[in-house]
C-alpha cells in the first residue's frame, strides 16, 4: 500500500456498511454511540440490523397484521341476515292472519305449509344468532353462519320440490311469486353464507386475540 494511499475495506465491513444503510438511522447512531470503539460500534450495529430483520419477519407479526382482522362485507352481511329474519316472521305473521300469502286454498298445500313454522324458526334464531356473533367479530358466528346458509338450502330444497311435483309454478300468482322469490333465495343467500363464514373464519379467530 503507498504511502498517504486509503485502504479499501475488506468484503467482510462493505457487506457491513450496506447492511447497516438499510435500516433506520436513529437505530443504528444508538447502537454505534454505545458501542467503545469502531469495531464494536460496526458489530453492534449489524446485531442491531439482524434483530430488526428477524422481529419484522416473525411469523406471528405477518400473521397479525392490521388488515388481516378486517371482515370484507360485514356490516351488509349482518343487515342482510336480519332481513332473512325479519321477512321469515313476516311471512308466518301474514300465513296465520289474512292469509294473503297462500299460493292455493287446497288443503294438501295449507298442511304441508303447516309443517314448516318451527323449521322456520330454527332458521330465523341461526340468521339472528350469525348476524350477532358478526357483529361481536366472535369466531362461533362461522358455526351459526354455517348453520344459517345450510338450513336455507333444506328448506328452499323442500319447497321447490313440493312446487314442482304439484305444478304449483304453473299456477302463477301474487302469492306464488313470492314464494319463487323465497326459493332464489334460499339457494343463492345459503350458499353464500356457507361459502362466506367459512371463508372468514381466520378473521374471526384473529379478531378474538
């Protein structure tokens, strides 16, 4: 080396000094002023780098990010299950009273209908229950969510049955379509609340911690 010529730095500190440009630089001046001399003030910094690294790349960090607790649709899904809800006792309310919901005065109909109040009203507390558990952002909403969308596609399944096998879609009235409207969207709204909870039920538990 000639005289007053400045020596290159060995691989090993430019690695160093590149690594130390990359993180912040309040962190790395704290670490250095602590540090007795340049030797230790370099070996300190780079710990000081590769704990940042490591704390900013823990597992548990990536999986707990902001967004990852935000519920996409929650507050439409929540005004949608109460509709489900409020309509189905509506429905029965209309039934029992003026009767301007039957599809038919025949008695095979008005029996079969008959059957289903209760059903119905396991499936009013399951949307209500869904609807509260999404709210709260409590993970055994996914189980009523579940259970919600399941119960509209048994009930809409017995219902477009009975339809079909009677020819009850041939005889179209006010009534009748309301109750096709009832089965579009028994099998369309219960597939998705199937397919919606259970795809939120990460969220769900991420939300509880």
């Amino acid at each position: 080396m000639q005289p007053g010529s400045r020596a290159r730095p060995a691989p090993e500190y430019r690695a160093v000094e590149t690594w130390l440009t990359t993180t912040p630089r309040e962190e790395n001046a704290a670490a250095a002023a602590a540090a007795p001399d340049a030797d230790s003030a370099v070996d300190t910094g780079r710990n000081a780098a590769l704990d940042g690294a490591f704390e900013f790349s823990h597992p548990r960090n990536l999986t707990q990010r902001p967004d990852s607790r935000f519920i996409p649709g929650r507050i439409a899904v929540i005004l949608l299950l109460w509709v489900s809800a409020a309509v189905t006792v509506l429905y029965w309310v209309v039934f029992f009273t003026s009767g301007a919901v039957h599809s038919t005065a025949e008695e095979c109909y008005l029996v079969f209908e008959r059957a289903f109040p209760l059903a119905d009203g396991w499936l009013t507390t399951l949307c209500l229950v869904a609807a509260e558990g999404l709210r709260r952002q409590r993970e055994w909403a996914v189980l009523a969510g579940v259970a919600a969308g399941s119960a509209l596609v048994y009930l809409g399944g017995m219902d477009v049955l009975y339809n079909l096998e009677n020819g009850m879609y041939a005889r179209m009235n006010a009534a009748m379509a309301g109750e096709v409207a009832i089965n579009l969207w028994s099998w369309t709204f219960g597939p998705f609340l199937m397919a919606y909870f259970w795809r939120q039920r990460r969220r769900l538990r991420l939300a509880m911690v």
